[in-house]
C-alpha cells in the first residue's frame, strides 16, 4: 500500500487521482487552499472508500511553512510518504498579455512555479530522511514549447516548470528519489474551464476542438495512477495523450459523436 499526498486536490485532476489511488489500496492525503473546501472533499471521497486510508490538510502551496506542514500531517499519520504530487495549479483567464492585471500574473506564476518549487524541496529533504520516495510534477499546456494565444502566462509556468523537473532529475540522480512529470493532456476540469470565464462566445468556439482532443478526468486520472504506481524509473514523463491517440481522434472526427460539455454547469 502506497501513501501518496496531492497538492490542489479537492476538485479536478488532482481529486482525480486521489479517487483512483483509493481505488488502487493506497491512502491518500488530499489538500486545498480552503479548508472547507478540503472538508468535503474528503467526506465525498469517504462516501466511496474506507475513512481510515483517506486524510485532507490545507494548504497555500505559495507559503513554504504550510507545504512543510502538509508533509508533517501526512508523515505524522502514515508514518512516511511514498509519492508526492505537485497539483496545485491556475490557468487565469484567457487574455493577452497586456490586459492580465499584475496580481492575477503574479498568482499564476506563484502557485504553479513557486508552489512546485515549495513542494520539491520540502518532499525531497523529507524522503532523503525516510530513504526513500517519488515526486510527480504536474506539466501541462506549454511544457512542449508550443505557443498557445492568450495563455503565456499559465504556459510560461509549465515551460519553466518542465525544466525544474529535468534538473531536478540530474539533481537527484545519486539519491533514492524518483523524480517524474505528468503530462495529462487537454482535460475538461475547472481549470480549462476558468480561461474562458465572461467570455462564453469564445468557449462554444472551442467545444468542438476540445471534443476532438480533450478527455474527462474518469478516464485520465485512472490511467495515470496506474502509470506511477507501475513506474521504478526517475526521469520518467508519463503522457496520456500521444500523437497517435491525437491522430486517431482527428481521423474519426467526422463519425464521432462525443460531447465532453453535456453533462457540465457550464453557468
């Protein structure tokens, strides 16, 4: 049985995988910036899985004393940790450069670079302790360099998160400590969601593009915990969506009735 702590983890992706790890026999520290939030979280996943392997900590990834605190509440429980993942991420709104407001840059770049950063340096002193353990960043849209309209920051982010990771590998490589990246592909959750907030004309514009690539959080995260519990290798970046997935998708377009949007509140 693995213990696994997931930052940003009361909804989307990274609730996501805290479900499909407890379906898996691993125990599970979920967290969130509000503790309600982080609350009921934890009491909808207790509807489906035993209390006694499902635990939830609050935590602002941007200040370094609660990312410690979060590792302390997991190890204090559980006695250690085997897989820390580094969720927690913003998009912002979908908007050119110019008109993101200073502080909205500022929140994006603090919680998906600077919590990422927080994360990995309380896990890795932690598991160097321990003896052992793997740390997965969460990359996304960006991290392959390609450029993305009104998106440079929350791509910037993952660019720059992309090479944390890989120097965090050539860092690590004389410890005990597995160091890997997901790459989940487009997934309709909140976060994609949030770009297109106020502006719903843009989002219907981008419904049927994001039926062709997208997927649900069912059907990734699953596949994703399988692929960590599996994995013994640092430096590994665990992908779901490849080119020849994408290539099928495009290919069956025309015959495909999928529709990612119909059972979404999208008001």
């Amino acid at each position: 049985m693995k213990i696994v702590v997931i930052t940003g983890s009361t909804r989307g992706i990274g609730y996501g995988l805290a479900d499909a790890f407890l379906d898996r026999g691993c125990s599970v520290t979920i967290s969130g910036r509000s503790e309600p939030r982080v609350h009921e979280a934890v009491s909808q996943l207790t509807q489906k899985h035993p209390i006694e392997r499902i635990q939830g900590h609050p935590c602002d990834v941007t200040e370094q004393s609660q990312v410690q605190s979060l590792w302390d509440f997991a190890q204090k429980n559980y006695g250690s940790v085997d897989i820390w993942i580094n969720n927690a991420g913003l998009s912002g709104d979908k908007k050119k450069i110019w008109e993101i407001l200073p502080k909205d840059a500022h929140e994006v770049l603090d919680t998906n670079i600077v919590g990422a950063v927080y994360g990995t340096q309380v896990a890795v002193l932690g598991m160097l302790d321990q003896g052992f353990g793997a740390i997965y960043n969460m990359e996304g849209m960006g991290s392959d360099g390609r450029m993305h309209d009104g998106l440079s920051i929350y791509g910037t982010s993952k660019y720059a998160l992309k090479y944390f990771t890989d120097t965090l590998v050539l860092e690590t490589k004389e410890t005990p400590i597995i160091i890997g990246a997901l790459r989940p592909g487009m997934v309709i959750t909140d976060l994609v969601l949030n770009r297109y907030h106020g502006n719903p004309k843009e989002l219907e514009k981008t419904k049927r593009i994001f039926n062709i690539i997208a997927d649900t959080v069912e059907n990734v995260t699953p596949w994703l915990a399988d692929q960590i519990l599996a994995n013994e290798k640092t430096g590994v970046r665990i992908k779901y969506a490849s080119t020849l997935k994408l290539l099928g998708r495009f290919l069956s377009a025309p015959f495909s009735k999928r529709d990612l949007f119909a059972n979404l509140d999208l008001e």
